[in-house]
C-alpha cells in the first residue's frame, strides 16, 4: 500500500508524534467477568435444561424453581456473558481504532463495577421473584434507573474517546458500537416506563396489546442492537487483524450498516404473529423481517470473503476457526429468523422448541463464538505471549460446535414435532392430542438430549478458561501499553484528503461523531415511530368490550404471584386465531381483553397448554390439588409444584397502593376504591377457601394458593358474559388459518 | 383487526403509505451515496485496523 498518498501523509505526520498508553487494565477485567459469568449462565441453563428432564430436581427451593431461574439465566447469557464480552470487544479495538486511550479511566471504571453490580443485583432479586416479567427486561425500576446511568456512563466514555481519536476517519466497527449505544439506550427507557408500587414493585405503563407491543420493539432490538451490531462492529475488527488482512469489501460494510440499522427497528411485531395485535403491524414486521436477510448476508459474506486466501490458516488457528463458525452460524440465525417470521411458517414454530434451538444457535455459536475468538486473540497478546495450548483451544472448538449441534438439533426436532402433534385432527375433525401433556411427554427424550449438549458446551467453555488462565501464567502483563500515533491534523488538511477529494460532507459527518450518533438515531426511530405511533393513538377504551372488567384485588394478587413464580415463562396467554388452538383451548383472544393488564402476560413458549381460557374450566380443587402434586392431577407433567404457596401467607399489604398505581395508569377503580380494597380480598379468599374446606381440602383464606386460583379462574372468562357480536364466533368456530390475516 | 382498532384513527391509512416512501427514498439515497465513494479511499479506510500505531520501543 505504498502510494504516493501514504508517503505524503507520512512525511506530514512525522513532526507531531504523540506517546501515549492504551488500557489494557479495563480489557482484562472485562475478560475476567466475561468467563466467570458466562459459566454461571451456562450452569444455570443447564440447570433448567435439567428440570424439564428431571421434575424433582431441587424442587424444595423456591428461589431455584424453574420460572424464577429461567429469566436468570436469559440475563445472565445476554447482559452478563454477551455484555461483557462486547465491552472487551469495544474497549479493546477502540482504542487501536481511534489510536486513543478510553476517554477516562475513571468512567471506564465506574462503567466496569456499575455492570457487575447490576448482574448481582439481578442475581439477588430475580430468584426471589422480584421481575416484572417483561422477557430481557426482567428487573425492577431501581435498577433500570442504574442500567441507565451506567449505560450513559459507556456511552460518554465511548464518544469521548471517538472525540480524541488520532485517525481521522470512523472505521466500521465504531459505527456500529455507536449505533448500539445510542439504539440500546432508546430502547431501555422507553420499555422500562413503569410506575412503581413500592420499592421493588412496579407496573408497566402499558397495557394489553400496547405493552406486547413496545416490548417486541424492544426484546427485538435488544437482540439487533445489544447481541448483534456491537459483535458485527467486533467482527469487522477481529477478522482483518486474525486474518491479516483487510475487510473484502468496505463498500459493501456501509450499506451493511445503514441498511441493517435501518430496518432492523421495524421487525419487532414479527414476534406476536396471529396476536390480537393490529394485522397491518403484523405484515410490516413480516416484510421488514425478510427484508433483513439482504444487510445480515451481506455482512456474513463479507466476513466470510475476507477470508478469501486464508483459508488455510483456518485449519490451524483457533481464533479464525471460533470466527468462522461463529459468523455461519450468524448467517444461518439470520436465514432462519426471517423464514419464521412468514405467517404460515410461525403458526408452526411459534410457542415451541423450535424458537429455544434458534435463539441458542445464535447465542452460543455467534456470541459465543466470537465471545472466545476475541478471548484467544486478547489474552496472548496482552500477556506478550502465546497460547498456552493450541490442542486445549481445539478441544474447546470441537466441544462447543459438537455442543451446539446437539443442543440445537434436538430443539429443532422437538419443536416441529409437538407442533405438527398440536394441530392434528382425526378424521373425525377432533383433536389427536387433544391432552397436551401427550405432545410434552413425547418430547422429554429431546430434552435430555439438549442437556447433553449444554453440557458439552459447558466443558469446552471450562477448557477455555484454563487454557487462558495458563496462557496468563505464563506471560506478564501489560496494563499500560505504550505506543506513538501521529497527532490528528485539523481536518481537510492531509495530503490524502486533497487527494480523495469527493463527498466532502461525508467526511465531515465521520468526523462529528455526535452528528453521526444523531443520524444514527434519526434511522432507527424512523422504524419505531412509524411501528408504535398508531399503536399509542389508540386510546386504551377504544377496542374495550363492554364485559371486560379490572381485576378484582384478589385477582392482582394472584396475578403478581403468577409473575413472581415466572408462570409466562412456560404458559402463553393468547389463543391464536387457528383452528388447532380453538378447537384445544376456546375462543381466540381478542386485544380489548387485555385492556387492564399491566403488563401483557401473553408469553412466547408453550412448555405447558396455554393459559388464556383457562377461568372456569377446572374447579378450584383441580387447581388445589395440581399446584400442590402436578402430576396428581395430570399423569407425566414435567411441571414443578409449587408447595411454598400452601405454607405462604398472602402479603397483601401493598393491595391500596397497587389499586392506586392502576387508577393512574387508566384502570379504571372507582375513586376512593383503594379504601375498600383489603376488606374484598378478604371476602373473595373466605369464598374460595371455604369452598374448597368444603371438599375436604386443608387450607386457609390467607395462603398465597388462594389468591392463585383466583386469578386462574378469572382468566379469559369475561368475554364469556358478553352478548353474542359479529367477531366473536363460537369457541370451536373453525377459522381457517388463512382467513386470520383478513379480518 | 385493522378496520376494528384503527379504523377510529383519523389518517391512519396514511402510515403504510409513508413507511413505503420512507424505505425507498432511503435506500436510494444510500445506495447512490455508497456507488460513488471513492474506491481509493475506501482501500485505505479497510486496512485501518491494520494500520495500528507503532508500539514505541524505547520505553
């Protein structure tokens, strides 16, 4: 690359040479937690992979019950392994890129502890119930408030380091660390709005169909913007240095970015097909979701190409090999994601396995992958040594992929096959399966099977560590790596830009980083302005049916004992408009009935039948007797029993402020309800317990399993009482499924 | 769905439409902006990762 134009600019850049340090402290630690916390997450992944295997398994403790350690498990792969992982990744290559110290050592700091400490304080509420149910967006508003502060706190360090930058031009790679700061931070606080109750309690401000919209919006984007473009900004970096070589086509990892950005925003509702959600807000999701699959292989195939000429390096370095793998299996989660966002394609994998294969796949080869490549090629080189043992990283390379195969497969299998299970009828026109725990029961091999494979990819990740703590051993430390960079001239100056003398306002825009946050911003929320204004103009009474009703105070009760435990972990709320699920469950649901509840509890996976009609369909005996024994009441259910809610007295003490908190979010409780509140639970639990007292069950108006049933048997019953209209057709009325998207 | 929810929203039919014109003017832009660049500079602005500062060895 010796041309005229690089002699030239390094003739001008020779008398204004700086020396300054980069901080290979803040990386270290990041690594650290990277590796201690991605075992926790798989330990405790596997874990759950176990309990659906074995029931039992330490059921004795509430806090390790499979709803409460599901969403630990999700927080801890994506914020506490991924997260950290992509601060390595950013905090590494920033500051080679912008051949500039981080901004300040004390933000990065206070960035670095922040984060840990939000991961324990998730750690420390999350199996004691406290969540608010929102998948990925689990934890309560004290520490949404401090992910906030520590998130502004990344990104003020980030640009500050962009602002001091000694290269003139913004590579790839911090375009898109931009955009994740920026988009992460919309989507966080808009989804957070929540009205607390007490300390650790509160309500989302959405209700019904606009709460499951804004968090699709985001538990959509969290995966753009939080799993993939910080690890496509990593991949533009990682694979030119591994390779040594540069990116196949810069060109095309322009359009890469501005045209996944831009329509990555738009894909959310593709996560609530066939809902009660608008249909013109479904068929947007669909397009842009096919859409995407145009940046995402654009972005594989020039990762892949850049490549082109080394592959034989490929056989040989771990690094390249974990790169490799990781970017396939990112374009086949991206081929597989847009193909599940075709309506007649989600009907079948939605609710299933199938999506738990997809979002693995992702996580543990494309994270995970690029996760350890990053962690193979930054330890050596900060410890000014080699790896301790290529052999060791082979292991870990063939454990993870084998791992992955087996954990994925048996999910993709499972999934299709208790779905097809799901929707076959007899000849007759009745259900096949027409008991749920028969499709359950059918799958349990496949779960025992995707334990195996978590547990593969567990041991390679514990290969790695050793093989990196050794590595470590056996080299010394650099924290302070010294380096010189040429002063960054003012702009248009450079010979090289005399030179290039086009597309003068482009360079300018590089050279602002914050006007190009700005435009950053303004393409994302084109997207989501366009996705959520109509939805937040409908008015929450407007689809309201006149019989929909607030929930009783002993309803909430139960209802929030329903989050605390994670029931929606395992049990969707939203009967689709198809026949299998008609004919299985009752009526398909319909927005105006979800009007008061905040949050949404529609759910995304059936692990056990759907819950939306389940009011009245059982005697509260039934429900006594299931919670308490599941299989009592249900031969071969893989579900856990909840024995604490027997021995549990209902704290009810928060009943006023809850109904308070509603009132203002538009439930509408008659003024000064709150007053009376306490004495209607009372009276509601002395009904229901006196009921079942009277069929010879043990127990007390008090106990928390009260409140529970009440809530179940309320559930999907209100629609029940309204005179017959136009939409609402019998409960089995055969909707063919192609009908749906034309009402 | 659409007729029973939205219908009640003045303008609405207006958002599908706008998304239409939203997504092509910007791709277009994009596009033409991206085919223009110039193929020297961008050979050089790919190889910066390559391009590290210089470890200063006297230290």
């Amino acid at each position: 690359m010796s041309t005229p134009f690089l002699q030239a600019e390094a003739r001008e850049a020779n008398a204004n040479i700086d020396t300054f340090a980069y901080d290979n402290a803040i990386v270290r630690k990041f690594m650290v937690a990277t590796a201690l916390w991605g075992i926790v997450a798989f330990l405790v992944g596997l874990t759950i992979a176990l309990k659906l295997v074995f029931p039992n398994l330490l059921a004795f403790i509430p806090q390790l019950s499979y709803g409460r350690l599901r969403p630990l498990h999700t927080n801890a792969a994506i914020f506490a392994f991924v997260g950290n992982a992509l601060f390595v990744g950013v905090y590494y290559s920033l500051q080679r890129l912008c051949k500039a110290r981080m901004f300040s050592d004390r933000l990065s700091a206070l960035h670095f502890w922040g984060w840990q400490l939000i991961i324990v304080s998730a750690a420390l509420t999350l199996p004691f119930g406290i969540t608010t149910s929102k998948e990925y967006a689990e934890l309560e508003w004290p520490i949404d408030i401090a992910i906030a502060l520590v998130w502004v706190t990344f990104g003020v360090n980030l640009i500050g380091t962009v602002l001091r930058r000694r290269e003139r031009h913004m590579y790839v790679s911090i375009w898109f660390y931009l955009a994740t700061f920026i988009t992460v931070a919309l989507l966080h606080i808009v989804n957070s709005l929540e009205l607390p109750v007490s300390f650790l309690k509160s309500y989302s401000m959405y209700a019904g169909v606009q709460d499951a919209l804004v968090q699709w919006w985001y538990g959509h984007n969290a995966v753009a913007f939080f799993l993939t473009t910080p690890f496509l900004g990593i991949m533009y970096y990682f694979i030119p240095k591994a390779a040594n070589r540069p990116v196949f086509s810069y060109r095309l990892s322009i359009v890469h970015f501005w045209a996944l950005i831009f329509l990555y925003i738009w894909a959310g509702p593709h996560h609530l097909l066939y809902t009660a959600l608008p249909d013109w807000a479904q068929s947007l999701g669909t397009v842009f979701s096919i859409m995407l699959i145009a940046p995402s292989w654009g972005g594989m195939v020039n990762g892949l190409l850049t490549l082109r000429g080394a592959w034989d390096r490929v056989r040989e370095d771990p690094v390249l090999k974990f790169l490799v793998v990781g970017v396939t299996a990112y374009g086949m989660s991206t081929f597989e994601g847009p193909m599940m966002s075709l309506k007649n394609v989600n009907a079948l994998t939605h609710y299933t396995d199938y999506v738990i294969g997809h979002v693995h796949l992702g996580a543990l080869a494309w994270n995970g992958g690029l996760s350890f490549a990053m962690l193979y090629y930054i330890v050596p080189r900060v410890y000014g040594t080699k790896l301790f043992s290529v052999r060791l990283a082979n292991i870990h390379f063939w454990a993870a992929t084998l791992g992955i195969l087996f954990y994925a497969i048996p999910m993709y299998i499972a999934g299709i096959t208790q779905s097809l299970m799901w929707r076959e009828f007899t000849p007759d026109g009745a259900l096949r399966y027409g008991n749920f725990l028969e499709t359950v029961v059918r799958i349990v091999p496949m779960y025992a099977l995707r334990a195996a494979g978590g547990t593969m990819f567990t041991a390679g990740a514990l290969v790695a560590i050793y093989n990196l703590y050794r590595t470590a051993r056996m080299g010394t430390f650099e924290a302070e790596e010294i380096v010189q960079a040429p002063r960054l001239r003012p702009a248009g100056s450079g010979a090289t830009e005399r030179h290039e003398g086009t597309s003068a306002w482009h360079r300018a825009l590089e050279a602002r980083p914050a006007q190009f946050a700005a435009l950053t911003l303004v393409a994302v929320a084109i997207g989501g302005a366009i996705e959520y204004v109509p939805t937040a103009l409908i008015r929450s009474n407007v689809p309201t049916i006149a019989s929909v009703k607030p929930y009783t105070p002993l309803e909430i009760e139960g209802r929030d004992l329903y989050i605390r435990e994670g029931c929606v972990g395992c049990h969707s709320q939203m009967v689709r408009p198809i026949r299998a699920e008609t004919e299985r469950y009752g009526e398909y649901s319909k927005a105006g009935e979800f009007v008061y509840d905040h949050p949404f509890l529609w759910g995304s996976k059936r692990t056990g039948p759907d819950l939306h009609r389940v009011g009245g369909k059982y005697p509260d005996s039934w429900h006594f007797l299931h919670m308490r024994q599941p299989t009592s009441t249900s031969p071969g259910s893989i579900m856990p029993a909840y024995t604490w809610m027997y021995d549990a007295r209902l704290d009810d003490s928060h009943i006023e402020g809850k109904i308070i908190t509603l009132r203002r979010l538009g439930v509408p409780y008659p003024a000064g309800y709150e007053r009376q509140a306490a004495a209607d639970l009372g009276t509601q639990a002395a009904r229901i317990a006196s009921g079942l007292k009277s069929g010879g069950f043990d127990t007390s108006a008090d106990r928390e399993i009260v409140a529970l049933i009440a809530y179940l048997q309320r559930l999907g019953t209100d629609i029940k009482a309204r005179p017959a209209s136009a939409d609402a057709g019998p409960p089995s009325a055969p909707l063919a499924m192609a009908n749906a998207g034309g009402r | 769905m659409y007729s029973e929810i939205l219908g009640s929203i003045d303008g609405i039919a207006i958002f599908p439409v706008l998304s239409l014109v939203v997504f092509v003017v910007f791709f277009s832009a994009m596009l033409m902006w991206t085919s223009r660049l110039d193929a020297r500079r961008l050979a050089r602005l790919s190889r910066l990762p390559l391009e590290e500062s210089t470890r200063d060895t006297d230290s």
